[in-house]
C-alpha cells in the first residue's frame, strides 16, 4: 500500500481513501487505542489518523478552522 506523492487535493484526498480501506494490523491497534485513550469512536480516531499520514506525506500543513 505505498501512498502516492504529491502535494495536490487530489493526491492527497486519494491516500486518504487509500488509507481508510486498507488499514493494517498495526494501524487497526494504533486506532483503537487512540480512540480509547481520546473518547471517539474507532471510526472518527481511523480518520483522523488518515489525514495526519496522507498530509505528513505530502508535507502540508493542517490547516486549523478559525473560531
């Protein structure tokens, strides 16, 4: 499962998918406790670690929403 380069929406909303259809054994605990330790369910927490891999590949930023 090697995540595409590219810094594009389109690159990286297609290692998002990736991502989220194909976790590993590693990553489905990594997920579970994540989701344990933040209160979320397994889903929201498989999600959320989607788009911190598929942005730190492509090295952007998170953009925080403003208040």
């Amino acid at each position: 499962m090697p995540l595409k380069q590219g810094k594009s929406q389109k690159v990286i909303s297609a290692n998002i998918h990736e991502l989220m259809n194909a976790p590993g054994k590693t990553r489905a605990k990594a997920v579970k406790t994540l989701a344990e330790k933040s209160g979320i369910t397994t889903k929201e927490a498989q999600r959320r670690q989607a788009v911190a891999i598929a942005l730190s590949t492509a090295k952007t930023p998170l953009k925080k929403p403003k208040k």
